[in-house]
C-alpha cells in the first residue's frame, strides 16, 4: 500500500484507540504490570489468537507443512542431551541477550522475531555465513505481514484488536521474509513501537518495503507437534515458537530449578524455546518470554537470560499438540546439525 493509504488508515485507527475501540486489552509498556496479572492469577493475554482455519489453509497449501515429514536426519537426535541457543545472539552481539518488552498484542511477531535473530547468529558463528551481523529483526514488520498480507489478504480472515495466530506469521516470513531494524527512506524501524506495530497489523506492510523483504525469506517452517519434535529442533540449531493458551504459575517464581508450574488460567501466549535439557530426571527447555527483564524473579541454571523460564516436557509436548507452534530453519529442510558452546 502507499504511504497516503496507510497514514490514512492509521490515523483513524490512532483515533479509535483512543476511543477504546479496540476490543482485546492493550499489554502495559512496564514488565511490572504483566508481573501483577500473572500474580493475582488473572488472564494474561499476550496476543496469540488461535485460529484453526488459518492453520488448515497452511496446512493445505503447504508441501510438508508437518516437522514430522521433513525431520528424517533429526529424529532421536536430542534424547538425553542438553543445548542453548540464546548463547549464539549473545555472542554475535557481545552482550547479554535482552528479552523483548512487547507494547501491544503483538508477542507472535516478537517470538518470531527472537527467533530469526537467533537462527541468523548460529549461521554466523557456526556456518562461517557471509553475513554480518547487523541488527535484530524488525517484529513490527513480521506481525503486520502475517495479520494482513497472510491473514487477510490470503485466507480473508479479519482480527479485532490485537493478535494473529503462528502459522499465518510463518507463512509471512517464508514467503515475503523479513528486515531489520533500519530506516528504509521514510520507514524508521531502528527501535520497536507497540504503536507502529498496531498500525501495520492494520493496514499491512508497506507496498515498497516488500521487495526489499523478499531479500531476506526464512527457508522452511513447519509445524511441530510433541516434545520430541522440539527438542531435536533445538539440539539441532532449530528455534521453535511456542503459541497456545498454556498459562504458568507465577505467584511463587521460579523453582529451584528454574522451572515455572503450569497454570490452569489461560495467556493466549506466544514464546521461544530456546533451549533444551532432556535430562531423565527433569526433562524440559528453556522458553524465553517478551515481558521484559524483571517480570519474574527466582533461580537460575545454565545461565539463562533474564526474562526466561524452563518449562517441563509434558507442559511443552500440550502446547505443541495445540498446532500451531514452528520450528525455523534456514534451509529448504532440518539438516543433522552438531552444534554446542557448552
């Protein structure tokens, strides 16, 4: 769309918001909000919209849509073994890594977003790629493209308020890929804005930015469906977004293991699995959350970032089964992998 259409269309939404028209609650801008939610066991909604039709469009215009049929080199690969990803980012950016603070409905495209910046470092550092580093991706963009170019403009599906489901923003990234956080002419994505994200999940990406997109696609996503799918994903290099309803309990936060319980309440969540420890006693992967730093406080192991929980195989193995959490690769597959800064 040109820029006139979409200051249009965003200046009358800008309006309606503050009208309070926007009939899914907005997630505050301090972490310490999401913290008191979670405490008073309240709903906490982070955005993901479930939305079956969307993933039976990408299931059937898919070839291969299932990690299941593409994984044939990974199966087995990840029992009883132990592997971090965030170390990766950390190591191309030299800094500890910091979790996204996200504005608005919009945690599909941050878990997306933490994901490809973290599938790009492992490219780097482990495949010697000739790419640089640069910056992280720009989610604003990935949440716009997968509400309107894929939801909308695809399968015709229209949300209110804010949110989109996973696999609507997976078929974004392959097909249309991705920026980074630069100024493209007039488009400013250097820092992140809830409000620009809320205005692209609007009105869709920018005509003119797509082509510039298409340089960076994502080479396959699929859709991962048990533990052990995950798990062989992340032992072999392979982030996976995690989005279902799955709540966890905070009242109390983190065991001594670094381990959040679930919750019966729902948060229509989308996270990262970015790491895994299959160990027989307590099997389960680290998931990193888009609330900021200081949302949850309690141990820590295998020096996880701030921000981050480990969460147990069965919790993880219910939320796959929910359909619509996504390995990311950057290949045409899920090539054996033997990767490790541990």
């Amino acid at each position: 769309m040109d820029r006139r259409s979409f200051l249009a269309k965003t200046s009358a939404l800008s309006l309606a918001g503050l009208l309070g028209l926007n009939l899914q609650p907005k997630l505050a801008r301090a972490a310490g909000t999401f913290a008191a939610d979670a405490y008073n066991d309240k709903i906490v909604q982070g955005g993901w919209l479930n939305a079956p039709e969307v993933t039976r469009y990408f299931v059937k215009n898919t070839k291969n849509p299932y990690l299941s049929q593409v994984n044939s080199e990974i199966r087995g690969t990840g029992a009883g073994k132990m592997l971090a990803l965030w170390p990766y980012l950390e190591q191309v950016t030299g800094r500890p890594l910091l979790p996204h603070l996200q504005e608005i409905g919009d945690c599909v495209g941050h878990s997306f977003g933490l994901g490809i910046d973290i599938l790009t470092s492992i490219q780097i550092i482990m495949r010697k790629s000739p790419q640089r580093w640069v910056a992280e991706a720009a989610t604003e963009i990935i949440y716009g493209g997968g509400r309107v170019e894929i939801g909308t403009q695809e399968y015709g599906k229209r949300w209110r308020g804010d949110g989109v489901n996973g696999t609507a923003v997976a078929e974004f990234i392959k097909r249309y890929g991705v920026l980074i956080r630069q100024r493209y002419g007039i488009w400013d994505f250097t820092n992140y804005s809830g409000d620009v994200a809320r205005q692209l999940g609007r009105s869709g990406v920018p005509d003119e930015l797509e082509p510039i997109c298409r340089i960076h696609p994502v080479g396959c996503v699929t859709l991962v469906r048990s533990w052990e799918e995950a798990r062989d994903c992340i032992y072999n290099g392979y982030p996976v977004t995690l989005s279902s309803s799955q709540g966890f309990n905070t009242r109390y936060g983190r065991d001594k293991d670094g381990f959040l319980p679930p919750s019966r309440r729902p948060w229509m969540h989308s996270m990262l699995l970015a790491g895994m420890d299959d160990n027989p006693k307590r099997p389960g992967g680290l998931i990193i959350n888009s609330w900021g730093s200081t949302w949850i406080k309690g141990p820590t192991r295998h020096n996880q970032p701030d921000g981050s929980f480990w969460a147990d195989a069965a919790v993880i193995d219910r939320i796959c089964k929910q359909g619509d959490s996504v390995a990311l690769s950057c290949y045409a597959g899920y090539p054996r992998q033997d990767y490790s800064l541990w």
